[in-house]
C-alpha cells in the first residue's frame, strides 16, 4: 500500500541558482546540501534537487506536468506580488472558473512549471460534479 508521496526530485543545471530559488521564493528549509544534490523541506514535503548539468532541457518548456503547492485564498495577493517582486517567470495560467479555485503558474531557473493553488481535492471534485457532466466519478 502506498501512503503518501515520499519526495520530488528535480534534475537542474545550477544547484546553487535552484536552491537560492526553493529557499528564497518558495521559502524551503535546507536541509542538506552537497555537491550535487541538496534536499529542502516546502511545507513540509522532501524537495530533492539532483545538479546534472549535460542532459537537454527544452522538452519542458511544452509539457502541462507541473508540481502544485498549496496556498490559502487569502494569501493569494500577497504571493502574485511576492513572485512579481523576485521577477519570478509567472505565466499565463488557464482559463478557470471561480469554482476552480486561483492559481499561480511559473517556473523555476530550470523551466520546471510550478503552481500555487488555493483549491483542495475537494473543491476540484465538487466543481467537476457540478460543471463537467460527462466524467465518470469512482468516490
């Protein structure tokens, strides 16, 4: 049985650049840090970031896949101005619905999409069963 997400990894081309932006933008821990990996605590998941620097990069900049990290609606502002500060690449996120809560979407110095989101699984399942008639539930 799987209990829960043990940790993320990310591979990056600068270890001090990726771990200056977890620590300083997303406010991490830093819990170890060595040659070429460094772990970080964000809210309390295991942030892994693995330095290799000869692997091509540009693959992510078309992909949706993306990591998402919780936020409360009333700290929404204060994080878009928090991110415009650092002159964070914040992007064009989807269009959305009240119903589908607020996000931030934008990457980190390696192009990996990140989200801010004020929405819980909950709410995500409520406003499908109320907007999107055609999916099928299972819970």
């Amino acid at each position: 049985m799987i209990h829960s997400i043990n940790h993320v990894c990310y591979s990056v081309s600068n270890l001090s650049d990726s771990i200056a932006f977890y620590r300083d933008i997303l406010k991490g821990k830093v819990l170890v840090e060595g040659r070429t990996t460094a772990y970080l605590d964000i809210g309390g998941l295991w942030v892994a970031l693995n330095e290799e620097k000869d692997i091509p990069r540009n693959e992510i900049q078309h992909s949706y896949t993306h990591m998402a990290f919780s936020i409360s609606e009333s700290d929404f502002g204060d994080w878009q101005q928090w991110l415009e500060s650092k002159a964070v690449n914040i992007l064009k996120g989807r269009e959305r619905s009240d119903g589908d809560r607020k996000s931030i979407y934008f990457t980190d110095p390696d192009g990996h999409k990140l989200e801010l989101h004020t929405g819980t699984l909950e709410d995500r399942l409520d406003y499908y069963r109320k907007s999107k008639h055609r999916m099928k539930f299972s819970i």
